[in-house]
C-alpha cells in the first residue's frame, strides 16, 4: 500500500517557499542582521499570495488549483520576476557565471527548480532553443519560467 506517494499539489506557503527558494529573489535578507526596509515588502507579497492559493474549505488530499491560481503562475509578477536578472538571485548567478557552459546552466536551472539534472531529450530539446535564440539569457529565463511553471515543481511527488 505504500509503494508510493499519491501526487499531491504544494500548499500555498509550501508553493511560496519554494518559489523563494528556487529563485533567492522574495528572501528579505540582511547579512548585517540590522533592519531591512524589504521584510515589509516581502510580508506583503506572501500574504497576497496565500490569500490567493489558500482553500481552506477542502481537506489538502483534495486540494486543486484553480484557474485563477494558474494564470496567476503564468502571467502574474511573482514568476515574472523569478525569471529577471536584476531581481533573482539564483538566475542571475547561473546566466553570470562564467565557468558554466550552456549543459552547466540547464543542469543547473533543473536543479535549483525542480531538484533533478534534465533528461537526454530535455537536455536536446532545450539546447536547441537556446542555440536558436538571439538572446542566450533570454532564452534561459523562458526555460526557467517554464521548470517554476511545471507541474513538476508545483506538486509533492
């Protein structure tokens, strides 16, 4: 009976925290532990966005996203600026690093997001569109976007 874990969709603090994670760019950070005129700001941001994912009418093995909650993912400004160089802590070191060649920053776009290395056929696929676009970081945060956007990333499995 346990074999396996029933995919189940991330709850909504679960979906923030690790939309915070993946990207490093929400995380109100000091390194000099004084006050950050961003935790405000940053407050702000979670509670917009538990306000919009939570559901608290249903039990969390039933919970489904809506359609509300997906366009929001896809077009809203959370993952707009997950996917921006001067915003995302983690996509700006992957697209400056410069002892990353073009496999390097796939693998690690893959890994920071959905915490595995991508398939042969991922690897190709995206390689092509990278290689075809004109804009390399461009080009790489379309790809990143995409592996916030997934249903790999948003789900427990």
């Amino acid at each position: 009976m346990f074999a396996r874990y029933p995919v189940k969709p991330l709850s909504a603090a679960v979906l923030y925290d690790s939309l915070e994670r993946a990207t490093g760019c929400f995380t109100a950070f000091d390194p000099n532990g004084g006050g950050n005129p961003f935790v405000g700001m940053q407050q702000d941001a979670r509670a917009e966005f538990l306000g919009l994912f939570r559901d608290d009418s249903e039990s969390p093995a039933d919970r489904r996203t809506s359609i509300l909650q997906a366009l929001s993912l896809m077009n809203g400004g959370l993952i707009a600026d997950s996917v921006d160089l001067r915003r995302s802590r983690t996509f700006a070191a992957i697209v400056s690093a410069p002892y990353l060649d073009a496999d390097g920053r796939l693998d690690a776009l893959f890994l920071s997001s959905v915490s595995r290395l991508p398939t042969p056929a991922e690897r190709d696929a995206m390689n092509a569109y990278v290689h075809a676009a004109e804009d390399e970081a461009e080009a790489l945060a379309d790809l990143f976007w995409t592996l916030l956007n997934s249903s790999e990333f948003s789900t427990n499995h």
